[in-house]
C-alpha cells in the first residue's frame, strides 16, 4: 500500500455553488463541469432524444444514467445503456 507522498503531491480542490452552475450546451443539454490535471469531471442534464456531434476525449469517460438511457457510439458501434431505475 502506498503512501500519499509516495504518489506526488495531492492537494484537495474546493469548486463554490458558483462553479457548479448549470450551463446550456450548444445541443440543449445543460450542464457543469471542472478539470483537474488529467481529469475531468461533469455533470449533464439531456433532454429526449438530444444529440451530440461527434467528438473524442483526450482521457477516458465515465458515463452515468441517473434517469432515462444514453446510446454512445464508440467507435462506430453503438452502446447502449441498461435503463436507469
């Protein structure tokens, strides 16, 4: 088991209500979000049936439904989510 200083320096970051403001997207979707180095984290609210141009992310993605389903395509090959509960 490491230690944090075994990892390189680990400073919490704090973001205020203000940061975490909802925003409309070019698609309709509102959402937030905040970067950290090699990570970023955010928060969608979509509407049905709203689309999103293709795009990439440097970093991987982590995608979850709270409510409704997503269909991502990765790769050309859609996938589509369990429905949320």
């Amino acid at each position: 088991m490491s230690r944090p200083s075994d990892r390189g320096a680990c400073t919490p970051r704090h973001f205020d209500r203000q940061a975490l403001q909802l925003k409309r997207d070019d698609a309709g979707a509102q959402f937030w979000s905040v970067a950290l180095a090699q990570t970023q984290l955010t928060y969608f609210e979509v509407g049905p049936h709203c689309r999103f141009d293709s795009h990439s992310h440097v970093s991987e993605q982590i995608t979850l439904v709270f409510e409704g389903s997503c269909i991502l395509r990765l790769r050309r090959a859609p996938r589509a989510s369990p429905p949320a509960r």
